[in-house]
C-alpha cells in the first residue's frame, strides 16, 4: 500500500516542480517570482488629550487627565507615554519659561488599535501662573520602530501639528499669594481634653498640661516669615484668651512665635495651653458630670508679625477646635485632712492623694500622644506611686514608663520600664521587682526579697530598627521608604529599705530615639533620597520618693508615717525636618509657531516634607509632688 501511493504521488510532485520553475528545457527561462509585500511598520500616537476641566486650578488640586492613544501594528508589547504640564504663556522661539512632569504611563501588551485611559495627579506648585499645556511624548525613550515618528508629540515639522491640531488641552493655574499663612489642620493631640477639678492642681507645679495638641500650617511667600500663634477657650458662650507655653523662656506667655521656612510647605507646631485657676473653675462650673458628653471649643489664631509685608487674606488665619472634655473629680475627703482625690479617667493625666483612715496612697501619672500617627506620633506614659499600709506597717513605691511610636500609621511598642518595691516595718515581705521590656520583648529582669536591701539598677540600650515601609510619590515619581528609630532607651534607680524607711530616687525611664528612613525609587531618575534630622522623643522622668514608718519622735511613741513623692519629667517630642527628594530627569521644551515641543533635556527636583518644626512639644514640668506627715 506504502509502495503504491508513492507511485501515486511522485508524479503529481513532478508535475508541481514544473509548473512552479517552468520548462528548462525551453526558451523561456523561468516564471517570474511576485514581489511579496514588506511587513508593516508600527506607529504610535496620542490623538486626544482631554481633562475634568474646571478652568482654573489651584495648586495641589486634583486634575484627572484623560486620554486615547491609537496603536498600529506593533511588534512589541509595552508602550511607554510621559505627560508634561509646560507654561502656555511663554514667548515664542525660546525655551518654555517652566515645564513639570506629571506623570509616566506604561500600557503593558498594548494591543493594535485605539486605547482609552487617564490618570489623576496634583497640580504641582508653579512658579508662573496662567495658561498652561498638558501635552504627552509616546515611546520617550524610542524604543518602537515606527512609521512616522513625528506624532509622537507635539512637533514643529508635523504640517498637521503647525496648523494647530496637536493632542493637548489647556488649564488655567491661579496665583499663589504672594505672602500668606494658612491653616491646614490641627488637632487636640490624644483626642481628648482631660482636666483636674480645681483643688486637684496642688501639686501639680506651675508648669502642669491643661491642653497640648499642634497646628499643620502653610506658608505661600517667597521669604521666611513669622507669625504669632494666640490660643482662646470658650467659656460660658465667650472666648477668652488663655496662655500658651514657650519652650525658649520655660513660662508660659500671651503668644508663642512661629517661624515659617519654606514656600508651601506645610510647617507643624506644638501649642501647650496653660488655664488660670479661675478660668479652670470658670469651665467647671459648667461642666455636668451627669451629661452624656461634654465638650470644650478653642480657638486658633495666626497673627503676621512679618516686617514690612501685608498678609493677603486674614479671614483664613483662625480656626476652631471642638474636643470632648473630661474632669477628674474629687472623691474623699477625710477628717485627718489629706484630700482624697481620684481620677475617673485613667488614660490621661491623673493627680491623686487619698487617705482612708488605714491606707495613704500618693500618685501621679502622666499618659499624652503627640504628632501625626500617618507621619510621625509618639505616646508617651508615665507614673509613679507611693502607698502607706498603716495597720500592716508597710510601704510599696511604683514607678515605671513607656513608648509607643506611630510611624506611616504603623503602631509599635519601642519600650518600657517597670520597678515594684515593698518595705514591713518588721522585714518580712521585704524587697522589689524591676524589669525592662523593649520592643515587646523583656530584655531585663531582677527581683530580690530581703529584710532590707539598697540597689541601683542601670541598664542602658541601644539599636537601629526599620519599623515600617510605605510608599509615597514624590512629585510624579513613585518611592518606596524604609523608617524607623535609633537611639538609646534606660533607667538608673536607686532604691533602698533601711531604719524602716523605703525609698527610691533617680531617672526611672529615660529615652532618647531619633527618626531615620532610607527610600528606593520605582522609576529610572537621576537621583532621590531621604532628608532626615529628626529627633522623636528626647524624655527622662525621674522620681524621688520616700516613706518612714516611724515608731518614735524625739524619744516618745507617736507612731507616724512621714512621706515624700515627686515625680518630675523633661520632654522634647518630634522635632527637626523630615522629607523626600527626587531629582527628574526630563524633558525641556521650548515653543514655536504656537507649539510646545521637546528641544532638549533637563533636571527638575522635587521634595515631600513630612515634618518641619521646631518641637511639637518640649518642657521640664513636675508632674506631681507631695509631701506630709500622718499618725499611725
């Protein structure tokens, strides 16, 4: 069968063979080969360019851009369109007087035909204001083998381009004021006002923390300028002016001065609002301890104090500040006269001094967050306890603090710091516990139980940790940033029982940790990077503290305890200036015949700044001291 169809076959193919190469026996010579076609060469184009169009832009507005890209034949499947935003009133046959890149879109597997897409982005902070070009270059870096490669942009010697029918459409960017401040936001740092009864504040030192909580402002100018920050409460339906603490005099004053560096760029403060004593009774009258809520409303206000300058609009230089308000109240008083003061709140500043005929507790704490927890936010805890069993003859001090960080709203738990000690008169049960907990790990432990004893503890750390990665835009490029904190946490606390006296003095939480981030870049840039000088939390809260369980007093029995406590801090949170950085590598453009188009190349740079302040919050303050005497 094999051998019969090859038979079949062998002339057929003979007969194919001569028809397709002709008798070369005769004197023809052979058939004519056809021409074949060559393959057909791609082209691409941007055929419109259209916008939510509102006419008229302000900086850092939102504009969506949409546009359609037309394919034809392409060989290759990734198209690459940068979009530049070029000023439309510039003067002809010059460079454009500023060019921004916006954006660079990659269509992956672009298929043959017309592509319908946008984008949206902020418009950039210009220096010219007026009409400007939204234009686009396909395939910037010609990686395709077109056609025609005169329409990829705008082009001076594209006939159709000269005639004024070129893919791109116009905005008009208003003016930035030529010298303005501006609230962004600003905030009751922690949430909440939380404030003492009026007989709470004995003890509490002339720098005690009504109200903290910072401003995000702007400044649009193109020199430094200063400006004074006024606070008021309202009070009764009535504003009344109230004092704000300055970090430089360590008082508190009328104003605090705030010094704005950078052109619009936002700039944070740290206000620390101090009550009078009457305006802290005047809100505590009108405070129902009863209501479901109650509120407390400030009012901010920025004041020009720049020489020779006139602010363009002052109607924007105030806002309010509505936070829910708390009070601890007081809860006992007893006949012995210690005042029995209890806070009802336990997460925020507390004062309490109770005496209840067996038992005297002295305490303070201190628990606050400051900064932006999508930036930078600190929170900080801080306490510290003396107690006086009078029937058990004994005493127990407490003291310990934390961190926690927030960092692009990420929440860790940097570190922490606990001592317990407890003294009987007749040495039983007699001695302490201490540990030391960073990053949710106990790192330290020691716990001793003697008829009497002294020790110092002292432990020191200190490391480099990446807490977080994020990504921001920089201008139009995309970065991936790595942030995190260096430094050094600790505590050197001394403490003792000896002769029936328990105490305990030293620094019982220190820290000191500054901010550092490295950044990567997604897109081929000239250079980009992190500028960091910030410190986040500079912080030593140091406690002196004692309790004598006293059986005589010159010879005679009058059994007594005689007790000291006070509990100190010296805080600086979130200062310095944090940003990035990404230096472009674009297109310049110049303008002829009414059209923009590419005439070379340049370097633009661009900055995100996340923090630019000079402390969100720094004070020495005493937290809470007391001391007396009470018979056993």
């Amino acid at each position: 069968m094999k051998k019969h169809s090859f038979k079949l076959l062998a002339p057929i193919a003979a007969a194919m063979l001569t028809s397709a190469c002709g008798d070369w026996s005769s004197n023809e010579g052979p058939a004519e080969v056809p021409d074949i076609p060559p393959a057909p060469v791609a082209n691409l184009t941007i055929s419109s360019i259209d916008a939510n169009n509102l006419n008229v832009y302000k900086m850092d507005e939102v504009i969506r851009v949409d546009y359609q890209l037309e394919v034809t034949e392409l060989n290759q499947p990734d198209v690459d369109v940068d979009f530049y935003l070029v000023h439309g009133d510039s003067a002809e046959d010059e460079e454009i007087a500023e060019t921004h890149f916006l954006a660079s879109v990659t269509h992956a597997a672009a298929e043959n035909g017309s592509i319908v897409d946008s984008f949206s982005v902020n418009i950039p902070a210009v220096e010219h204001t007026g009409n400007y070009w939204i234009v686009a270059i396909v395939d910037p870096d010609n990686e395709v083998a077109e056609e025609n490669e005169v329409d990829n942009h705008p082009n001076i010697d594209n006939e159709q381009h000269v005639e004024g029918d070129f893919p791109a459409i116009q905005i008009e960017i208003s003016a930035s004021p030529e010298h303005e401040f501006d609230f962004v936001s600003s905030y009751v740092d922690g949430g909440i006002v939380v404030l003492d009864s009026p007989e709470v504040h004995e003890g509490t030192g002339e720098h005690h923390s009504d109200i903290i909580g910072h401003i995000d402002a702007v400044y649009h100018g193109d020199h430094e300028a200063t400006a004074a920050l006024t606070a008021e409460v309202e009070i009764d339906g009535t504003y009344q002016p109230v004092s704000l603490w300055d970090s430089v005099s360590q008082s508190y004053t009328d104003s605090q001065s705030v010094t704005f560096t950078y052109n619009g760029e936002e700039h944070f403060f740290g206000f620390d609002i101090g009550l009078t004593d009457d305006q802290l009774a005047a809100i505590y009258a009108t405070y129902a301890a009863d209501a479901i809520s109650n509120e407390i409303t400030l009012r901010l206000t920025l004041t020009d104090t720049t020489d020779a300058a006139i602010e363009a609009d002052t109607g924007n230089n105030s806002v309010e500040i509505t936070s829910p308000l708390y009070f601890f109240e007081r809860t006992d008083e007893s006949d012995d006269g210690v005042d029995g003061l209890a806070g009802k709140n336990e997460l925020m500043t507390a004062k309490d001094v109770t005496f209840t005929g067996n038992k005297l507790t002295v305490d303070g704490s201190y628990d606050k967050s400051y900064g932006d927890a999508s930036k930078f936010k600190v929170g900080v805890e801080l306490g510290g306890e003396l107690a006086v069993d009078l029937l058990d003859k004994a005493a127990a001090l407490e003291a310990g603090g934390s961190v926690d960080m927030w960092i692009f709203n990420a929440h860790n738990t940097i570190f922490g710091a606990s001592f317990d000690g407890q003294a009987y008169i007749t040495g039983v049960n007699t001695g302490y516990d201490s540990e030391m907990i960073i990053f949710n790990t106990t790192v330290y432990e020691d716990s001793n139980w003697v008829a009497q004893f002294e020790k110092t503890f002292e432990k020191s750390w200190e490391e480099e940790r990446i807490l977080v990665q994020a990504k921001f835009s920089v201008g139009p490029i995309p970065m991936k940033v790595s942030a995190g904190v260096d430094g050094g946490v600790g505590f050197e606390l001394t403490v003792g029982y000896a002769l029936s006296e328990l105490y305990a003095n030293g620094d019982i939480f220190s820290a000191n940790f500054g901010g550092f981030a490295q950044g990567g870049v997604d897109l081929l840039v000239a250079s980009a990077g992190v500028t960091i000088d910030i410190n986040i939390v500079d912080n030593v809260l140091a406690m002196d503290s004692s309790a004598e369980l006293a059986l005589l007093e010159e010879g005679t029995v009058n059994p007594r305890v005689d007790y000291s406590f006070e509990l100190t801090d010296d805080i600086d949170v979130i200062s310095g200036r944090f940003g990035l950085f990404a230096e472009v590598s674009g297109i310049k453009w110049c303008k002829k015949w009414g059209i923009p188009y590419p005439c070379g190349t340049k370097k633009t740079t661009y900055y995100l700044w996340f923090y630019q302040t000079p402390s969100v919050f720094q004070k020495s303050w005493t937290i809470f001291s007391k001391e007396g005497s009470v018979s056993i």
